[in-house]
C-alpha cells in the first residue's frame, strides 16, 4: 500500500517537481497539493495524507502557522522542503521545535537537473516519516515528568556526551532546558545537520537553556556547565594535548574526513571512551540509522554510564535499538526521564532539587 502524501508549497513548479521526485518510487502518491497553509489544512481534511512536505515562506498562511495549527488539530509528520538562506535556516529550526519531523534542503534556484539531486533524500524522509507514530510528534510536555528512582551518584564524572538524528533538536532543547546553569559536567553533543544549520542550532539553544552553548572549535576545552555543539560537515573529537609547559589537558580536535555522518556519533563517542574512560555519561537519543550505538557500546566497556532513549519518545526508534540489541545501554528512558537520570548519577538528586543549590 502506498505512502499517502500532501505536497504544499506556493510555487506551482516546485509542487510539480516535488510530486514528480516523490511518485518516482512506487511505494508513494502524492495525493495532493496546495498553495499556502490555508490551502493545506482544507486539503488535509479532504486527501487524509499520511505524510505532508511543507514550504515555509508562503502567502496567507506560512508554514509555521500552518506547523502550529496542524499539530494542535490533526497531528500529522511532516518533511519540511526548506531554503539554505540564513532566514530559512532560523524557520527550519522553529519548525523542528513545533513538530516537523525532518528536513530537505532546496538547492536554491538554480537548474532543474539540481532539484532532482534532492529527489532520493526526499523520498527517503518521507518513507521515514510515515513510519513515525503521530503522538510522538505532538510536542513534549511543558513540565518534566520523572518516575526515575534515585541512582547511586558518581562524583568522578567529568562528561556528558550526547547524540542524536531524527527529532534531536526537540530533543535537545528538553534535556538542556532542564539543566542548571552550575550544571558540574562539561558537555558534548553531536546532531545530524547540514553544516549551514549548526551555528544557529547552537545559538538557538543557547538562547532557550541556562547553560552556555557554542559551536565547538579546535582546541576548546571540555569546561562544566558548558555545552560544545559538534560542527557539521566535519568530525569532533577529543585528544589528550600538552602545552609547551608539558602539561597534558583535554581538548577538542576537528577533521574533515569523508564519513556517512558528519558529525559521527560513533567517532565522537569512541573518542571521549578514549580519553575519559569510565568518567563519563553516554546518552543516545532518537533517529534513524545506528550510528553512535557502537560508541555508546565502547563507553559501557570502559565503565562509563549509558543511557538511550526508549520507544515511548523517540521519533525514530533506529540507533537506540540498535545500541539496546549491542548491550551498550544500561538506562532505557523515555526522554522525559533522562534529565533526572542525568542529575540522579551525577548527584543522588533530581535537577529541580540541584538547580536549588
């Protein structure tokens, strides 16, 4: 049976050529398309899609409104087909938060033989998203919901590192939001994102959590309370290093190498197992794919404390079973109990009561 799909974007030739890439593979029918987001949410009621692909800059109604409404009427995934322009970088984003469930970059304007080089990624997310349960996508609860029984604390830690794919952004914002500003780790994440993405990802962040988030840089040290954001198009990872007084730190180092993934999970984890051994936390949150599950498994081995999101949240259950199915997960949560989980290992106490100190 074929994915059901409801293309909306105010350009007449990019709907086409949307509805032509996607009905290139069988298994898709484009079913629909509108013009603007009033348009869509007739049309929604009407064609009963299984996934949308969502323009952003649009008459009438723009994709964010339509996003916000949509998600509070008739929850349904969507694949935002989005612009590379600083202002479309910054929407894109927002709407990841509200709820879309993944991301196409258009090329720009240039020839059409360029539109078609998007046309696999395209149908992969789609594929992807019609595979996401709706409830996953309606938004995270506002307050933190913890059934987390208290954890023996570990006061050698030193680290938090953190990865994730499909539903990251949403799912970083939950976790970092409910950490103190004196969070006691330095931390570490790593997103699978265009590089364009990643510096306003970083700031976005900064701008909704109590801690300091930037982009990492070659050479920045690992410091508590602050959050490294892993660049894109490049790998990080972190190296012993000695100054020229001998004396050896840990610091970030930044490649650019041809890899599935850039950034790697798996590169990064493997890296922090090398130089912090059994002194860090692993967390391993919801996408497609596998990466970061053999790295989660080479911190458990080093006696570091792994934890992976579980079903329940993920947007896409893939790494996190993948790493569950390696034995590398030793907390399997949903992502409304991972912060307290978090701050049980590092102090015996919930975040709320550590914010307090």
């Amino acid at each position: 049976m074929s994915i059901k799909v409801l293309v909306v974007d105010d350009s007449a030739f990019m709907r086409q050529t949307i509805k032509k890439l996607l009905q290139a593979d069988p298994e898709i029918e484009v079913v629909g398309v509108a013009v603007d987001g009033e348009d869509a949410l007739k049309k929604v009621e009407f064609y009963k899609p299984q996934v949308i692909t969502l323009d952003l800059r649009m008459p009438r109604m723009d994709g964010l409104a339509f996003l916000t409404t949509l998600m509070k009427t008739s929850p349904l995934p969507v694949v935002l087909v989005s612009s590379w322009a600083r202002e479309g970088t910054e929407e894109t984003l927002k709407a990841l938060e509200l709820g879309a469930v993944d991301f196409v970059t258009k090329p720009g304007f240039g020839p059409t033989e360029e539109l078609w080089q998007i046309g696999e990624e395209l149908r992969e997310k789609v594929k992807a998203a019609a595979r996401v349960r709706v409830d996953k996508i309606k938004g995270l609860p506002e307050k933190e919901i913890s059934k987390v029984p208290p954890a023996l604390a570990r006061s050698d830690l030193k680290i938090l590192v953190m990865g994730a794919s499909t539903g990251g952004p949403r799912a970083f914002q939950f976790i970092l939001t409910h950490l103190a500003a004196d969070f006691p780790l330095g931390i570490l994440i790593a997103q699978h994102m265009p590089k364009e993405f990643m510096e306003i990802f970083a700031a976005r962040l900064n701008n909704m959590s109590p801690l300091r988030v930037k982009l990492a840089e070659e050479d920045d040290h690992i410091q508590p309370g602050t959050v490294l954001v892993a660049p894109g198009g490049m790998q990080t990872r972190l190296v012993k290093k000695k100054d020229p007084r001998g004396r050896e730190s840990i610091r970030v180092q930044l490649s650019r190498e041809n890899n599935l993934y850039q950034p790697s999970i798996d590169e990064m984890f493997f890296s922090v197992a090398e130089t912090y051994g059994d002194q860090a936390i692993g967390v391993l949150l919801t996408g497609m794919g596998a990466d970061g599950a053999r790295g989660l498994q080479r911190l458990r081995e080093k006696g570091s404390l792994t934890i992976a999101e579980s079903p329940e949240t993920c947007v896409i259950y893939g790494m996190p079973k993948v790493a569950v199915e390696l034995g590398a997960v030793e907390h399997l949560l949903p992502l409304t109990e991972i912060p307290d989980q978090i701050c049980f290992l590092i102090s015996g106490q919930k975040c709320s009561a550590m914010k307090k100190h």
